[in-house]
C-alpha cells in the first residue's frame, strides 16, 4: 500500500544548547496549546545547514552560536500525509549574545533554561527528550545517532470560553 501523498520533505535544524548546566528550550504556543523545541528552524533554499542553525538559534533565543557536530537524526511523518520534515540535531557552543525576552519568532513564548532532570517530562517536539538525557549523561561522547520515524499528533486547539446568548 503507497503512503499518502504530502508536501515535498521540509529540513528542520535544531541545537542543543547547554548553558550553565542547563538545555536552552524555547516554548512554542500553537492552537492555544504549549510545547518545547530545541531552538532551530527550516533550512532556506540556497542555505547551509550551519547557517541556517546559527541564523535561527540567533532569531529565537538571541544567542550566538558555534555549530560542533550532528548528534540526531529522525524523521517527523504525518501517517495521513501533508507533513513530512527531516529534523536533524546538532550539538552547539553558545559564543556570545544574551537571551531574550523578545524572540524575533512570534511563535516563541518564551526561551528557558530546563534542568537536565526536567527534560524525559516535557512535551518535547520531536519527543526525544529521553534520547537528550542520555546523551547529556554521556557527557555527548556517541557518534549521531538516527532516532527513526517521531510523530507527534497535534492535540486539537483549545479554544477560549464562549459567550451564551451572543
């Protein structure tokens, strides 16, 4: 049986960031819902994936960074089509700037930093926070690893009280 057709595969470019002991997320707010992501984005058209790294890192949490070395690689595929992006994890080096409290992306809620131990219980997209940990408890020291196929069904949007008799 063929998949379902979707929209051609997107590059997403994430990094993970450790500052203080502590992972750099940036909160997400979708549909009235919220969810943590490593800060990163799409790769552009003509861009470099360091490039494209550094740019949106800076664009979300204000930070400068120095891209190390791929540590994940997995897949985020919508089983009824429409979506299919290639999330590819880098681990980085903060360099300089400071963290915002106005992220550029409006999607940002907010930029954090989450205690290692916090990470397993977060909703996490993609949802590796269990394949962060360990690699944070490794002291990062594993070559890139392929994490498989990590869909997340999006919850439907919350929506606000309604006014009876309007």
């Amino acid at each position: 049986m063929a998949a379902p057709e979707c929209d051609p595969i997107r590059v997403r470019v994430a990094a993970v960031l450790v500052l203080d002991g502590h992972f750099v997320l940036v909160r997400h707010r979708k549909d009235g819902n919220s969810y943590h992501l490593l800060p990163g984005g799409g790769v552009e058209a003509g861009e470099t994936l360091e490039a494209a790294l550094v740019r949106e890192v800076a664009e979300e949490t204000g930070l400068d960074i120095s891209v190390s070395r791929l540590l994940f690689i997995n897949h985020s595929v919508d089983p009824r089509g429409g979506r299919h992006l290639l999330n590819l994890t880098f681990l980085a080096t903060v360099t300089g700037g400071e963290i915002t409290l106005r992220p550029l992306d409006p999607r940002v809620e907010a930029v954090e930093l989450v205690a290692r131990a916090t990470i397993p219980d977060l909703d996490l997209r993609p949802p590796i926070g269990g394949a962060l940990a360990e690699a944070f408890d490794e002291g990062f020291s594993r070559g890139a690893r392929y994490l498989g196929s990590l869909w997340v069904e999006e919850p439907a949007p919350q929506s606000g009280p309604t006014l009876k008799g309007t």
